[in-house]
C-alpha cells in the first residue's frame, strides 16, 4: 500500500537557508538549543518573516496557503479564514500566538484568527498531531505564529514603518513599530490600522457587506541576562467587519439588504422580512468603507508573561498568560443596538516546563500545562452556546537520543478536562420586543445543567536516520487526543454570523487519532526536497451535516438559516505532500519552485461505505493541488511568476447537501519585489492576473444562496477576482 501513497505525495521547504524552529525546539528535543529541521521526524515548515514580507495576501493565514503543502484555510470573505492542515481544522488545529494559545470562539465559521498581520516575524506549522505538548485540539498540527522582536541589542531606537494598498476591495494599510534593545532591557510598540471596502469579482460584481476596519496595538517588555530572559507582553485587536448574507433580487442576480426583522423574531412588531422583496443595494453603498449595521465585531486582549532561565544544567520555562475574546454580531435591522449575539470569553493559560540535563545521550523533558476558561453569553437574542467553565490540565514527559546517524524522539502525556454547562432559559423580553434570557418560570429551556470530564493518553515515537550528509529519511506514530468543543455537545440556536442553527449532542465521547508519517529530506547542491506521506485514523471524529426531516427536506428552524446537526464516526484520512525546488547555481538567479498537496477523507460508517458523496467522504477536504513559480533575482531586484492549478473536488459531503461539488480551476500570479539600501522595500503583485470567477471548496461564501435556481446558471458567491497589490517598508 505504501507505493500508492507514494504517488499522492508532494510538500517541502523551499527555503534556500537552513531553518531552526522553536517548535522544533520544544516539541521535539525539550531543550534549550534548537534543532535543526531536517533532523526532525515531525513534518515541520517554517515561513519567515522575509517570505510574509514578499506575499500580497488579504492575511497571515492567507499567506501560509502558497508557501506551505498540505496547508489551507476555510474562508468566509476576505478577512476570515481558519487554519486547516491536511483535511483538519477548527477545533483540530491548535493556533498560537508567540506561544499562547489563541482562545476565540474557533469552532465558528466565520471567527478568524485575531492577529495583527503587520507585524509577525515568521510562522511555523507542524503538520500532525502535537497532542503530546499542548494537549486537546492538537490533533490535527499546530499553526504557531511569532510577533517581530526588538533586534539587534544595540541600545539605539529602531523603527518599522509599512504601508498597504489593493486593488480589489481597496485595502488601506498601515503600521509603525519602534523598538530599542540593550544589553538587558528591551520594548517594543507597534500599532496598525487596515480598512477595506466591498471586494469584487466578475460573476457578483462588489459582494455586498463584506468591508471590514481593523486596528491593533501591542507592546512587550523584556529583561535578559546571561541565565534568561523575562518578557511582558500586551495586544490589543479591535475587527468590525460585515456579515454577508447572499441575499439577491432573482432576476438581476443584483445584492439586496435586509430592512425588516426575520419571521417572528420580533413579536412587538407587524414587519416580516420578505427575501423576495428585499431594496437593491447602491452603488453608493457597494462602494462605501464603511462597515453596514448588520455586522460583528470582535475585541481580542491579551497580557501574558514569558520566563526562561536556566539551573544548573538544565532550563526552566514558565509562562502565564490572559484572554478576553469578545464578539458580537448584530441582525437585527430595526434594533441596530441589539446584538444578535454577543458572546464574552476569558481565557487564563499557564504551562512550566524543566528541561533536564543530557544524560547517556539522552536530554528529556517534562511539564505540566493546560488552562481555565470561563463564557457567558451578554445581552443578546441568538445563543448558539451556553455559559460554561472549562479546566484543562496535562503532564507530559518527552526524550531525544541521539547517537551517529540516529535520532530517536518520543514521550508520553495524560490529560484531564473538567467541563461545566450553565442552565439558560429564553423567553419574550418585553423591554425589546424580542426573545432573550430570562429567570421567568414558564420560559423556554435552552440549555440544561450539564458537568462532563474528558481524558486522554497520548504518545508518539519517531526516528530521524542520516541516509548521508545530505539525505534523511523521516519516520513517526502519534497518538492525538482532542475532547469534543462546546458547539458539538451543546450547541442548539443560532450563530447568526455563520447563517447556522448548531444542534449539539452530549454524549460525545472525545477523539483519538493515530497517524503515521514517513518522509523522504534532501538538501543538495542546487536542489532541495521533501516528500512525506502520512495515514491517520481517527476514532469518534465529530462533522457535522445539514439537518432533514423524514422526507429528506432541509430542516429550517431560522428562516435563511441552514440547520446543522453534529455526527460522531469513525475516520479515515490519508495523503501526501511533496515539494521541490531547483536552484543551480549555473541558471545565474533563476529559480523553480513545486509543490503538490493531496488528502483524501473518508467516513468509516458502515452505512456509507461505497456511497460515493452520499456520505463516504468527510467534510472540508481540499482537492489535490499543484503550485508551480519561477523566481529571478538580480541584485536588488526579484520576479516571480506563479501558477496555482486546484483540481475539481468530487469525493465531497453530498449527503442532504451539505456540501456541493465543485470545479477545477488555475489562477496565474505575478509579482516583484525591489530592496533599496537594505532600509526600502517595495512589493507589487497582481493576483489572479485573468480575473477568473471561481469558487474554492473551501469557501463557505458558495453556500449563501436562497434560491433554487439563478437564471445566469451561477449559485452562491465567487472568490475574489483581479487584485492588484502594492506595498512599501521602510526600516530604520
């Protein structure tokens, strides 16, 4: 069997310098000195900041997609999208942000990762599970992000200043760092703002109530000294974005917008919104930046404190950090201050490690992390979740021996989750006119008292084997835990951003996932490559599939809503990612670059077994894909040209038509990047140079759709079309 996974492979790292990772660091060998990539048995890739500079993407995220095999996200619009890593995200892909974890809701469609995109000094994505370090909602890699630090340590202020423009949705951005590093005291502030109008694209023309403002601010403090360091660190995001809803005129296929309440969502007032009969959207509102009423923001706060110094012969690291996420979405056009919903969430996350001194060639390592968490809902209409407290807490114990061409790393982790649901009831609120939380008797419950524990074992053994100098092979088994999230048991109302009533089920037990990996790492003289190919299966996998009743008819308990119910199987995925790039040095500055990536998922239910998309396949699963550039560099100056080739995905969730199938297609890139005095740098790219309407699978935006039928034969909304984008940074 393994010769056919040979063939689905395709994934590398195309840098032309070698790379040390953090990650690699603490997930890998514990210790205080990092490892170099190629020496690890996980499948690691980093981005540096120098890469993020170059990209024209709408964000961070956004980036990783053309620079990481097997990497992709789940987009809704142009400033959401949510890490997906072989065919798993949400809940699976654990996010972090200069090594906290990010706590924001991510079960949601539509809530991306709250980061400020102007200042992230690389990236780095394990691909797999990580359970052994982090614990739940690892299972599927980690997408690990790191904020630019204040360098070089030589006493004087520097600065960083970027600007942004696209063309597409009008994208204005701008940022300003200052830092100053010393001997031993360090800080840093930065600051940005990033604001943008409806985007555009051939079929839809501008897709209304997509704009967004976004703002941020951060700020660290850092002493360090010859056994450590200690660094306090501050962020601040503020988003309000629109909420698109699909909704058109039948006939000119035009944008409308929603001016009366939903059906019985207000009780106080006569007005019923009619979906037929909505006003047409102006040019004048198409074009505005500003945000419309029906929108959501979100406000993200985050102080932590990061410690490491070393005793004796060992290191110990010890870091505690808070979260408020806060969101809020309004629906409501005849009540604009009345969220729809509104949802408060505090995080505290706390992790300390010891790492041992080598021994026999052997350098372990063991911790113990985890967090606590608190959410209630504020004053709102839709609760698509409870209030509830959550505790987590895990010890781990991870090993590295290393003797001649050998590398053996492994370790083992036990997890505890204590979970606990609040009892909410909802009834008429007399003082709106609308339903809400209320203490009544003869209200409604929407959610009962409930107390739930979660465990997990969890361990992984790999081995890293010099073939020579230049060529490694890579092999590893892992065992990911991850307990089920608040939306899978216990969700059931309305998340009225996604357009979702989420129906949970409380007696999901948590999921277990085997994988195994084996990959192939050369670096040679004017080339280099990477081909690994992985298998993972997953006990109790959650996915979720529209509700229908006993005719087969979506169920719709929110008119223009869709009703999704969770499931819980076996399943199956497997695949591969490989990625080449040649550089001889007699091409005198031209480069080129592949890579392909492929998943394929499968729903190990006996009932479905050989249904084709009737229900075999698993939800959210990228086709195969090919990414091919050519690279020249001379002197200051670099061009690149980019073919980005999606195969039509067939094997998709069909079943109640949760999802639909959708077309091949290739989108054609152009850019150059001019580096003047090593202080200027200035990008131009054009994106998707022939405007091509498309639909990505993993766009969620191809689903907001109210009528059955269009007369341009054309459903749903189409990714972005031409973008032009030009940025310019200045350091000093």
């Amino acid at each position: 069997m393994w010769w056919k996974f040979l063939l689905l492979g395709l994934a590398v790292d195309t840098s032309r310098e070698p790379k040390v990772s953090q990650l690699d660091q603490v997930v890998v060998t514990g210790v205080s000195k990092a490892m170099r990539i190629r020496e690890s048995q996980l499948a690691i890739a980093v981005v540096t900041g120098k890469q993020l500079d170059r990209s024209a993407a709408n964000t961070t995220v956004d980036a990783l997609v053309s620079r990481i095999p097997g990497f992709e996200v789940v987009k809704t619009g142009p400033n959401v999208s949510k890490p997906f890593i072989n065919g798993l995200g949400y809940n699976r892909v654990l996010t972090l942000y200069d090594g906290m974890r990010v706590e924001t809701q991510q079960w949601g469609d539509e809530h991306g990762v709250p980061i400020d995109d102007y200042v992230i000094g690389s990236a780095e994505v394990i691909k797999g599970p990580a359970s052994l370090l982090y614990g739940s909602d690892a299972i599927g890699g980690v997408l690990s992000l790191f904020p630019l630090a204040p360098k070089p340590a030589d006493g004087r202020l520097h600065g960083r200043i970027l600007s942004e423009y696209q063309s597409n949705n009008g994208i204005v951005g701008k940022s300003g760092s200052l830092w100053r590093a010393g001997e031993h005291w360090s800080w840093a502030l930065r600051g940005s703002q990033r604001i943008a109008r409806n985007y555009t694209n051939p079929v839809d023309g501008r897709v209304y109530n997509t704009s967004f403002r976004v703002g941020n601010l951060s700020a660290l403090l850092g002493y360090t000294s010859p056994s450590g360091y200690s660094r306090l660190n501050f962020t601040l995001y503020d988003n309000r974005q629109g909420i698109p809803d699909g909704s058109r005129d039948s006939v000119s296929r035009k944008f409308t917008r929603q001016i009366y309440e939903s059906p019985g969502a207000n009780f106080l007032l006569p007005e019923v919104d009619d979906i037929r009969h909505r006003p047409l959207v102006s040019n004048r509102e198409s074009n505005a930046y500003s945000v419309p009423i029906l929108s959501q923001r979100i406000q993200d706060y985050r102080l932590y404190k990061d410690n490491e110094y070393r005793v004796g012969g060992g290191t110990i690291k010890a870091f505690a950090g808070w979260e408020e996420n806060i969101r809020r979405e309004w629906n409501h056009p005849t009540s604009p201050t009345l969220a729809g919903e509104w949802l408060i969430l505090q995080t505290v996350n706390y992790h300390f490690r010891y790492n041992a001194p080598a021994f026999w060639n052997v350098e372990t390592t063991v911790g113990i992390n985890g967090m606590y968490q608190a959410n209630r809902n504020g004053r709102a209409t839709d609760f698509p979740i409870p209030d509830y407290r959550l505790f987590d807490a895990g010890g781990y114990l991870l090993g590295k021996w290393k003797q001649g061409k050998f590398i053996v790393s492994g370790g083992a982790r036990l997890d505890q989750r204590w979970l606990h649901g609040s009892q909410m009831f909802v009834g008429p609120d007399a003082a709106t006119g609308f339903y809400g939380k209320v203490e009544a008797p003869d209200a409604t419950e929407q959610f009962p008292n409930f107390s739930l524990q979660f465990h997990g074992i969890t361990g992984s053994l790999g081995v890293c084997y010099a073939l020579s100098d230049r060529l490694n092979l890579k092999i590893n088994i892992g065992r990911g835990y991850r307990s089920p999230n608040i939306t899978e048991i216990a969700a059931n109302g309305l998340d009225p951003g996604a357009h979702i009533v989420y129906q949970g089920n409380l007696n999901f037990r948590p999921e277990f996932s085997l994988q195994e990996d084996l990959a192939l790492a050369g670096e040679y003289p004017g080339l280099n490559f990477e081909a690994a190919i992985f298998h993972n299966s997953i006990q109790g996998y959650i996915y979720e599939d529209q509700e229908v009743d006993a005719a087969g008819n979506p169920v719709v308990i929110v008119p223009g809503n869709r009703t999704f119910q969770f499931q819980q199987t076996d399943a199956l995925l497997y695949g591969g990612n490989l990625g080449l790039r040649l550089h001889p040095a007699t091409w005198q500055g031209f480069s080129i670059e592949q890579s392909f990536s492929c998943v394929y998922g499968f729903n190990r239910r006996p009932i479905y077994a050989h249904s084709g998309s009737n229900g075999e396949y698993l939800p959210f699963i990228p086709p195969p894909r090919l990414l091919s550039s050519i690279n020249y560099q001379r002197g200051p100056v670099s061009i690149k040209a980019e073919l980005d080739v999606h195969t039509a995905q067939n094997r998709y969730l069909g079943l109640y038509k949760t999802e639909t199938r959708t077309g091949a297609y290739t989108l054609v890139n152009l850019s150059t990047h001019v580096e003047i005095k090593k202080s200027w740098q200035l990008q131009v790219a054009l994106n998707n140079l022939f405007d091509l309407a498309y639909q990505d699978h993993l766009s969620r935006l191809q689903y907001f759709e109210y009528y059955a039928a269009s007369p341009n034969g054309r459903r749903g909304i189409y990714n972005m079309g031409r973008n032009i984008c030009v940025k310019m940074i200045r350091t000093f």
